[in-house]
C-alpha cells in the first residue's frame, strides 16, 4: 500500500472514531443503567470498509477516548463499552470481508446482533456484580425484562443505521477518494434497491426507537458532564 493511501485510509479511520465519539453527545436514550448512542454503528459502518481488525481498534480506541474524557462508569463502563463495540463490529465486517454484497452485509449484521447479544449476557453475569455491588442471581432476575431486551434491541437498531449509513458514507468516500471502489451495479436498479433499504431500515429503526421509549421506559437526553 501506497503511502498516499495509507496516510487517507489513517485519516478516514480517525473521522470515523470521531463521529464515533461525537454520537454520544447528539443521539442517547437511557434506559435504567444502561445507555444506548449510535457509536457501534458508525464504528461498524467505517469497519464494512476497513476491515476486521480496523474495527477491533476503532472500538478500543472510541472506548479509552470515552473513558478519560466524559466516562461517569470508569473501566466497567469502558471495558463493556469495548465488548459492545468489537462483538459487533468485528462480527459484522469479518463476514462482510469474504461476502462483499448485499446479502453478505445483512448476513454480517445478523451475526453481529447475535454475537452482541450473547457477549454482553455473558459479560453482565461477569462484570455487572462487581460493578453494582449485586449478586449473580440479581443480575440473572434483569435477564429477561431489562438486560435481553435493552441488548436485542440496541443491536437492531445499530443494524439498521449501518443499513441506513453505508450507501451514502460510501459514496462521500467515493467523492473525497478516501476510497477507490468502482461503481458496477446497474445505475437504476442500484438506485431502487437503495431506495428499497433506506426504507427498511429507517422502518427498523423507528420500531426499535419505539421499543426503547414505549416498552423499556427509555428517554432521551444530552450527555451532561
């Protein structure tokens, strides 16, 4: 690789995890303990580019950044920050890596809300007790109403912004040559089929805002430091 093109793919990395860092501030819904912000998705978005090992060091890097900068959960909020971020966007990209079409990001993207899912119910039963102060089996009783739900959702909906970001964030790298990925998909067909995914998703994220808001009690807020 070029040393041009390593210096716009370092540069690209960086707005990444810095619109990254930037969603916890602009877009939060709390619910409980736990808060949901749209980082994972853009780390993921930016991942579907670079790679699986890109997506590993955008998550360390967004989760350190958060923890020494505006962190009011210290190293627990850090490290399942990290969990969060890497189950999902490693999974994500490292099938898309080998599938590089539609069907391989909804299939990258389905694995990744299962891997999510099952790393953060595994790292609640790990973490969450020495963090609260609570036993095992009080972690456990938050399983099935807070900790399955609040985790299954925030995956959907991370799945569907990335569904919803990747046409346009591709094309504005495109543009700005961050990226030399030609065009070979038929203009109209590639037009209605993008049309027919903003659609979905934007469907998919409004129902899993709902959930958040209706069914978990959730609110929105502003970062406040």
């Amino acid at each position: 690789m070029k040393t041009s093109d390593k210096l716009r793919r370092l540069t690209a990395v960086a707005m990444f995890c810095a619109l990254a860092y930037i969603c916890m501030f602009v877009f939060r819904i709390k619910v409980s303990f736990l808060t949901f912000d749209a980082k994972d998705a853009v780390i993921t978005t930016g991942a579907m580019f670079f790679g699986p090992l890109t997506a590993l060091i955008m998550s360390a890097a967004v989760a350190v950044l958060e923890l020494i900068t505006v962190s009011d959960t210290g190293l627990y909020g850090c490290i399942m920050n990290f969990i969060s971020s890497a189950a999902f966007s490693v999974t994500a990209s490292l099938i898309y890596k080998y599938r590089r079409k539609l069907s391989g990001a909804i299939l990258g993207l389905s694995g990744a809300i299962l891997a999510v899912t099952a790393c953060m119910m595994a790292a609640n039963m790990l973490i969450t007790p020495f963090y609260m102060g609570v036993s095992i089996s009080d972690v456990q009783a938050m399983i099935p109403t807070l900790l399955l739900p609040f985790n299954l959702t925030k995956a959907f909906l991370n799945a569907s912004l990335v569904l919803l970001l990747y046409k346009p964030i591709t094309k504005a790298l495109r543009v700005s040559g961050f990226i030399h990925v030609p065009s070979t998909d038929n203009p109209v067909k590639s037009r209605k089929k993008t049309v027919i995914i903003a659609i979905i998703a934007a469907i998919l994220v409004i129902s899993s805002i709902l959930v958040f808001v209706v069914l978990l009690n959730g609110q929105f807020e502003l970062y406040k430091s």
